[in-house]
C-alpha cells in the first residue's frame, strides 16, 4: 500500500515538471515570474542580473552605449594639419654634398618642409578652435579639417606656452561649438572618452576613466593641473577633446607617458577651467597675463626640512631672487620660505606659482614668509610675468 503511494507521488511530480518544463521553453509568460526566471518586483536574480522585461515576455539585455556623448563631441573636433619651413645645419653632410648641390640647387639643400598633425575643438559657432601651442608652434601654414569634410585655412589669434594652449579662427560661421563642462566637480573613476586623431587615421573616440586629478610637477607645462585618464591617447591626439558622458569639454588632451610613443593608459588633459580662463585672455588681449614676483623657488621637502632643520616640511624655499625684481624690491631675501600668497597656503612650488599667476600685475599682495624660525608678512608689488622665450629651429 505504502509503496504503491510512492509510486504515485513519484509519478506525479514527474508529470508536473515536465509540464513546468514545457510552459517555461514554450509558453513563459504562462508561468509566474519567480518561475519564469524573470524579475520580481522585490528585486532581481543573480541570474538575470541587467536583464530588462520587454512587451510580450521576451527579455532584452540593454547594451551601454556612449553613442549620444560621442556624436556631439565628434561634430565640435577637428584635425589640424601644419606645415613649416627648417633650415638644414650649416654641417648637415649633404649640404657637402657636391652631388646634392647639383640636382637640387642651393636653396633647396639648405630648407625643406616639415609636416606634422594634432586636433582641435571648435568653441563658437564664429570659428574659434582651441588646440595645444605645441601643435602650431612656429608653423608657417594651419589647415582645419573639420568632421562634416570641409576644410579651412586656420590663423593664431594667440597661445600660451607656459599652458600649452592656442586659440585658431577660421573663417567659418555657423560652427558646431562644444558646451564646456564643469571639471572642478569631477571625480575620480568617472568615465571620460577622448575624441583626436590619433596617428592621422582619422577622428577617434575611446574610453577610460579619470585616474586622477590635479597632476603637477611632472615637467610638462609651467602652469600644470592635469586630468590624468587612462583612455587612450596617441600621437596626433594632442588638442582634442576629453569630455563627460553627456559630450561635454572637461580638458584639453596634451600630454601622454610613454615608453614607446604609443598610449600605455597614463593620459593627462588640461582642465576646462583652466582652459576657459586662457581662452578669454588670449580672445580679448591676444596673450595671457600673469603675476611675477622674480623668485626661483624650490619644494620644500622632508630631507631638507632635516637637514637644515627647517621648521615645517610644506611651502617653497627661495633659491634665488632675481636683482630688481618685485621680490627683490620688497626685501625677499635667499633662504626665506613662502608659505601663504594672501592667505592661501602654500604646499610646493607648483601651488606658489599657481597663486602668484593669479595676482594681477601691479597691484600689491601679502607673502607670508617663514625666516630663521619666524614668520611674518610681507607686502610686495606683483609685476607682470614675462614671456617664455620661444624655441630656436
């Protein structure tokens, strides 16, 4: 009796999965949620983690797409394309050439044409375009090409060495501007794409994230503040854009580390604010203005601090007064520590030439300075930096 019980339930539970079985390959949506496999409206499965209901039953898995950041990032960035005369080295072997002499004359054996490529992006619809100085710097001519086809003859309204920013214009007008975005809320492991020519391949986007921010003294720029990124950066990429996940500027691309001149993930881009802050002198004077007191400083590290029993290990160690300069004016003396620039406190040198750039040249600013163990304030009449002398050929 027992047995044939057994055999009963047995059989039953077998029918009943089967049935389950067939409802749940041919009709789903026949069947409960929780036995369908679909989510429940307490949550989802591990299961069917990222998996969406779609009308009728069937579940659709949502791919990520940047596809909307990348076409308004696309439509603002260009390739930029420069050409320049160099003179060959007086000692150059083939300017001793006889033979090269000969067949392509005197002239020609002392210059030739040098060609070279970077991006840009287009930030109003009157043909503005910034890019790096480094990628126009001494070109004799700037061609725009811009992601619809069309090209035009670029001129340098001004740049920056000290930044690495140019601003072009190109006799276009109703350009597709970019919208800047604000880079001073940005977070590290947001995701960025990174929109340039690299290589001159043609417009390309990757995509990383932000690794860090506020990257300085790596001997890049002399006014250094960078996005580092791990999306991909090469040759070529140098003045195109790093934007947000809404298409949005928040830098400049300038710089990679490299061993081997491609991307090794170490990316660094100039932030908008700074950006935006040099584009507006540069559109409305033609160069940047900053501050200067005619100092050479030097970090004050925790070696030095010891060794020449310092009282703090933060701020800026002036190594050298330039004779006549403001500091010098002011009573500056070798061995004295900058620690605050009108209240603000000094940390290195990077921070101390940030602060004194941002004081307009004339006016008069508080320098607290620490001097044989002491500290005290000391007024000094900022004068105007002045320009980095440019590269010789």
């Amino acid at each position: 009796m027992l047995r044939n019980l057994w055999l009963t339930f047995a059989q039953a539970i077998t029918v009943l999965l089967a049935a389950l079985f067939i409802l749940g390959t041919f009709r789903p949506q026949w069947l409960p949620a929780r036995l369908a496999g679909q989510p429940s409206a307490g949550g989802m499965s591990a299961e069917t983690a990222g998996a969406i209901q779609a009308p009728g039953g069937r579940r659709e898995n949502p791919i990520l797409s940047y596809g909307d950041a990348a076409r308004r990032a696309t439509a603002s960035v260009v390739n930029i394309f420069t050409t320049k005369e160099v003179r060959m080295p007086r000692d150059h072997p083939l300017l001793n050439d006889p033979l090269f002499r000969r067949y392509f004359g005197e002239q020609f054996s002392q210059r030739q044409q040098s060609s070279s490529l970077g991006s840009g992006v287009i930030v109003s619809a009157d043909g503005l375009v910034l890019t790096n100085h480094h990628v126009v710097e001494s070109a004799d001519e700037i061609e725009v090409l811009l992601s619809d086809g069309r090209r035009a003859r670029a001129k340098v309204v001004g740049s920056d060495p000290e930044t690495d920013l140019a601003v072009l214009r190109i006799n276009l007008q109703g350009l597709p501007a970019i919208v800047f975005g604000n880079a001073e809320t940005a977070r590290v492991g947001d995701v960025v794409l990174a929109v340039g020519n690299p290589f001159g391949v043609g417009q390309t986007v990757t995509m990383g994230i932000i690794s860090a921010l506020g990257r300085n003294q790596l001997g890049i720029n002399t006014f250094e503040n960078f996005i580092q990124t791990d999306a991909a950066i090469n040759p070529g990429n140098s003045g195109g854009a790093l934007v947000d996940t809404d298409g949005r500027l928040l830098g400049i691309n300038t710089a990679i580390y490299s061993r081997s001149g491609g991307s090794l993930g170490i990316g660094f881009a100039i932030p908008a604010s700074t950006v935006r802050q040099v584009m507006d002198q540069i559109v409305t004077s033609g160069s940047v203005t900053r501050g200067y007191i005619g100092v050479e400083p030097q970090d004050v590290t925790p070696e030095l601090a010891e060794a020449f029993k310092l009282p703090r290990k933060a701020g800026a160690i002036i190594a050298g007064v330039v004779r006549g300069g403001p500091a010098d004016k002011a009573g500056v003396k070798v061995g004295d520590i900058l620690v605050a620039v009108e209240g603000q406190a000094v940390t290195n040198t990077a921070t101390m030439l940030n602060l004194i750039a941002q004081i307009k040249p004339g006016s008069t600013a508080s320098f607290r300075f620490v001097r044989e163990g002491k500290e005290f304030d000391l007024p000094v009449s900022v004068g105007k930096r002045p320009r980095p002398a440019a590269r010789q050929e």
